[in-house]
C-alpha cells in the first residue's frame, strides 16, 4: 500500500475499493451531512459506484457515516440536479472520495446524462 493510501485509510477507517473506470467529468456539486457540515466542491471524476469531489475548503473531520451528493447532471442555468446518498471512503487535503449508496432510477438516469455528456 502506497503511503498516501495509507494516511487516507487511517484517517478514515475506511479503504476504497474501484471496479468500474472513473471518466474526468467535471460539474459543481455539493455534499451534505446530518451533522450540517457542508462541502462545495467541483466533481472531478466519477462511474456508477462513486466520485472523487475536489473543495477548496475541506473540513479536518468528515462524518464516516452516510451523506448525500448533490450533483449537477446538466450545464450550469438548466435544471436537472440528482441526490444520491454517499458514504465518504476517502478524505484528503484537496477533497474527498464517495461511494455511492442505493439509488434510484432518477440518480441512474442523471449519472448516464452526465456520462453521455462526456462522450458527446
């Protein structure tokens, strides 16, 4: 294990697994805790299973329980925003690492507009 790994499992109990291919896609998101902590943040790559979120400010301390995601799936002025819930899996002085949690048929179809996006 590389050592940066290392300092982000220890920092979160948590250690990321990947199986699918994260694309660098780029939209303004935003993550919320039942604590109120907050995160504005920028989506710098993601796949169906999770996210990595870059914030300019980042709390020293994430909840390790479950959050929600707010993403943009369409440019900037349109409407079409998907919440999916997240559990953090990585923590780091830029930003932060999410699992996806179960979510629906609205989330998946947002996450497949933003993919499309990427290819298009």
């Amino acid at each position: 294990m590389q050592d940066r790994e290392r300092t982000d499992t220890l920092r979160t109990g948590i250690m990321e697994h990947r199986t699918n291919l994260r694309l660098p896609v780029r939209r303004s998101v935003q993550l919320h805790f039942a604590d109120g902590i907050r995160v504005h943040g920028e989506l710098r790559d993601a796949s169906f299973e999770g996210a990595y979120v870059r914030a300019a400010r980042m709390p020293s301390e994430l909840p390790r329980g479950c959050g929600r995601l707010l993403l943009r799936v369409c440019p900037e002025g349109s409407p079409g925003t998907v919440d999916i819930p997240v559990l953090v899996v990585r923590l780091d002085d830029c930003g932060v690492g999410v699992m996806f949690g179960d979510y629906g048929a609205a989330a998946e179809s947002g996450l497949r507009r933003l993919f499309d996006d990427y290819f298009a």
